[in-house]
C-alpha cells in the first residue's frame, strides 16, 4: 500500500486520491509558527489554510501573495506540492518563488531540510518525492489594489488590449470572460476584461472593488451551479492563444481565464466529448494541457515520453521503494527498477546530464520550449538534446555575468582613474592668495588645464617630473613663489 499526502483536498486532478492507500492526512498540522515583520517572512506548518494565514498577516500590514480561488480550503502543503498559481501570476509568479525552505519526509524515512535551491524537487511534484510537513514563506506589504472592466464585441481589440496591459508593471490580473460566460453570469453578451492594478488607476474602488474581487473569485463556482462541473487550465503564448479562442467560439465551449500568464479555462458538462478533442488541439497548437491545476491522474495519458522520463527520475531519488502516491503524475511499479544497483544507475546518470529537479520551471513544463522531441529527426536523442539544451542557457548565463562584472570593472577602473588624477594634480594648485591676484597665477592655471587635458587625452604619469623645460620652469616657479609667500608671512608674524 501506498501513502498518500492530503491537505484540503481542493486539487481538481486527482492528486490527493487514494487507490488501495494509507491516507496521511496533514489538516491537522495548522500552526503560524512564526511570523518576521522585519524581514516579511512567515514560518507555517503544511496544514495551514491560506486565508486563515492572510487573515493573521494582515494584523502586519502583510500578505502571502500567490493567492488562489480555493483560499477557504487549499493549505500551504498542498500548494507547494502542486506549485500552485494564484490569479495574480503575471506579477507574482508561481508558490515555488515564494518559499525560502521547507521540511520534507521522503519516501525513505529521511526528514529533509529542503534549501530554497532544491524546493523544485518537491514543489510540483505533487507528493510524489515526499510529505511536506513545514515551510518558511516570503511576504509582501499589502498594497493598495483598484480594478477597471474593460468590454468589447471583438476578440482582436480584446487581445490588442491585454498585450498592451501585460507591459504595465503595476497590473496583478488580467481577466477575460467570453461573451457566453458573460451572459451565464448575468453581464451583457459581451467579451470582459476585469483588470486588476496595485494602484489608484482603476476606476472601481473601495467597496466596489471587493465587490468585483469576490465576483471574480466566484466565477467558476457559479458556472458550476449552471451545470458546468469540468474546468480545464491551457496554457499558450498570447500569439497562439487567438486560434485556440476561435476554435471554442466555432465549438460552442464558453470560456474565461487569466490572460496574464495565458491560462484559458474551457468549461464543460459532465460526459462533454468535446474536452478530449479540445486537449489534443492544445498539444497540436504547441500548448500545455496543465498550466495551472496540475497533472494528477487525469492529465497522465497527455504527458509526452521524455516528460514521464523527468518525473521518474526526480521519483526514484526520494522514493526508491515506490511508497509516496502511487499512480500520479506517471505510472511506475517495481518491475521498472528491479535491484538497488539499478537505482544507484539512474541516480548517476541523473548527476552526469546536471538534472536534479532544480530547474526554475517544473519537469513537465518542458514542453514550453519549441525543440523537436523526437528521435532520428536531427540526428540527435531526446536525451542529448536535454542536455545541449542545458549546457546552452548555462554557458549563456556564465556569458552574461562575466560581461556584467567586466563591465563594472571598467566602470570603477575609470572612476579611480579620475580620482587619481585629481590628487596627483591638487599640490600644484595649493598657491597663496596673494599670487592669483598676480599675472604669473592665470599663466599657471592656463598651463595647468593644457596639462590636465594632456593627462586626460594621452594618460601622462603626474607622479614622474616634467620633461619639457617649459614645464619644469613652471613647477620651479610654483615652488619657488610658495617658498617667498611663506617666508614673509613669518617675518610679518614676527
């Protein structure tokens, strides 16, 4: 038997249920175990729930960001085991950037203090490596929000307007709901926009505003009420997102979703044969079949070999014995790894290609990326093109932060050059006021700026004496009539 994490059990994939398992249930572990105002960090144990959390932070004038539309029941566990995204995604990202450690219990027993460098080999992960008992949250100050609904009966001004909007950096969400959603919900059989600033530009404020927040924290459970229990997450870039919107115009499968980060959510009826043509049009279009609720049980059949390869990989490092939630994400038995040096194989071969599950994105966000997956096409494995693949953002990132510091070099190289010059040059100016009422004086400080100009242009070393006997009578001269100035000075003391 297996064993199988649970938190609130608010995961629309299947990740937290049970087929013949030993259910650990963590809703119990509830505890704020601490909170830093000075350093905006909260320290929680896994069964903590979101709202209760944000609750307490705002006592601080603090907030956990990643916030999400099961904030009643999702815990902090659960979160991070999925990598949840909350609405506000374009300008927050995802939970993983948001926890600086975590306490974890692998499939062999081990208690494991996770680094923030290695929460990606538990966060995403969906308990499939470990049970996440404890983390260590970074806070934000809770600014201040007001929104705008912006509407249109044409799809391309829609898009025009969200690209414009996805460059503005006070924007936290961006939300579409399409002219059936609009009309299920009682608005005019139109396309919505609901924008979301952390700023005074929206119109909607004050009450109105968390009015339209809870409206749109609603959405799917009223669309719910009406008949339309299935939700699914694609993802695309916003220059595919259009054909995908046309394709469930011309279906008749009504929609909304965070235009931000490109998650459309097309609903569906119970039995719909609709949603299954719809996920392969999204693997067709170069899409993702998951870009927000995970993978569960219910998205296995769409993970492609070299995304199943990752997973399985990343499982038998924590979890040799196969005793964390059997069935998720990928479907692995013992007949796949059958002795302990078999295991030990595949943890070095995992060492030598550098993939230990730390990427910033989730395994099975690979698919992201435009390289062709299949052998014999360029004469290349998929195995070897991961690792050219990683080998090129690494030398390209090592390129980078060598050009940085060299350019900072030169910027301070230049900086005490100036600063040198200044104080090599500073004694030949320290004359008495008596002498720069004379003609000698403006001479002096003529021939100084020829000699400064020449030090700027041709790099001229200050510290040596002048070669030219022009400039040597003139250093005489300046020292000479310093040494006068001083001697009558004393006498007139005297």
């Amino acid at each position: 038997m297996d064993i199988v994490p649970r938190g609130g059990g608010s995961n629309l994939r299947g990740s937290c249920v049970p087929n013949n398992s030993i259910i650990l249930d963590l809703s119990k572990m509830d505890k704020i175990l601490d909170i830093d105002v000075e350093r905006k960090t909260a320290d929680v144990e896994a069964g903590v729930i979101l709202e209760d959390l944000n609750s307490e932070l705002e006592k601080f004038n603090l907030e956990f960001p990643v916030d999400t539309l099961s904030k009643e029941i999702c815990t902090i566990g659960g979160m991070i085991a999925t990598n949840a995204a909350g609405s506000r995604e374009i300008k927050y990202g995802r939970m993983r950037n948001w926890v600086e450690e975590l306490d974890a219990i692998d499939g062999k027993g081990n208690f494991r203090k996770v680094s923030k460098n290695d929460v990606s080999d538990f966060s995403g992960m969906e308990g499939l490596t470990g049970v996440i008992i404890r983390a260590k949250l970074k806070l934000i100050e809770k600014p201040k929000r007001t929104s705008s609904i912006v509407q249109s009966d044409s799809i391309e001004e829609i898009i025009k307007i969200i690209k414009k909007l996805k460059l503005e950096r006070d924007v936290s969400i961006i939300d579409i709901l399409d002219r059936r959603v609009s009309s299920l919900l009682g608005w005019k059989y139109r396309y919505h926009l609901i924008v979301e600033f952390e700023s005074e530009r929206g119109k909607i404020k004050g009450e109105e505003y968390c009015k339209i927040n809870e409206f749109r924290e609603r959405i799917y459970f009223q669309l719910a009420s009406k008949e339309y229990y299935v939700l699914e997450d694609a993802r695309f870039f916003i220059d595919k997102i259009e054909d995908f919107i046309v394709y469930l115009e011309e279906e008749d499968i009504p929609f909304f979703g965070g235009m931000g980060i490109g998650v459309l959510h097309p609903c569906f009826k119970a039995n719909d044969k609709k949603r299954i043509e719809m996920l392969n049009l999204v693997r067709k279009l170069r899409g993702k079949i998951s870009g927000k609720f995970g993978i569960g049980i219910q998205k296995k059949e769409f993970l492609d070999d070299i995304e199943v390869e990752l997973v399985k990989r990343i499982k038998l490092r924590y979890d040799p014995g196969l005793k964390l939630n059997k069935g998720k994400i990928v479907d692995l038995s013992k007949e796949d790894i059958k002795t302990k040096k078999e295991i030990e194989k595949v943890q070095e071969d995992e060492e030598e290609i550098g993939f230990v599950g730390k990427a910033e994105e989730s395994l099975i966000e690979i698919s992201e990326t435009e390289e062709t997956q299949e052998e014999g096409l360029n004469g290349k494995t998929p195995q070897k093109e991961i690792e050219e693949f990683l080998d090129e953002v690494i030398k390209k990132e090592i390129d980078y932060m060598l050009e940085s510091v060299k350019l900072e070099k030169e910027k301070r190289e230049e900086e005490k050059e100036e600063v040198k010059i200044v104080e090599e040059v500073k004694p030949h100016l320290e004359i008495s006021k008596h002498e720069e009422e004379e003609d000698s004086g403006r001479e002096r400080v003529e021939n100084f700026d020829k000699l400064l100009k020449q030090q700027q242009a041709g790099r001229l070393n200050l510290k040596r004496p002048a070669t030219s006997a022009e400039e040597k009578a003139l250093i005489d001269r300046i020292l000479g009539n310093t040494l006068k100035s001083k001697s009558k000075e004393s006498e007139n003391d005297s």
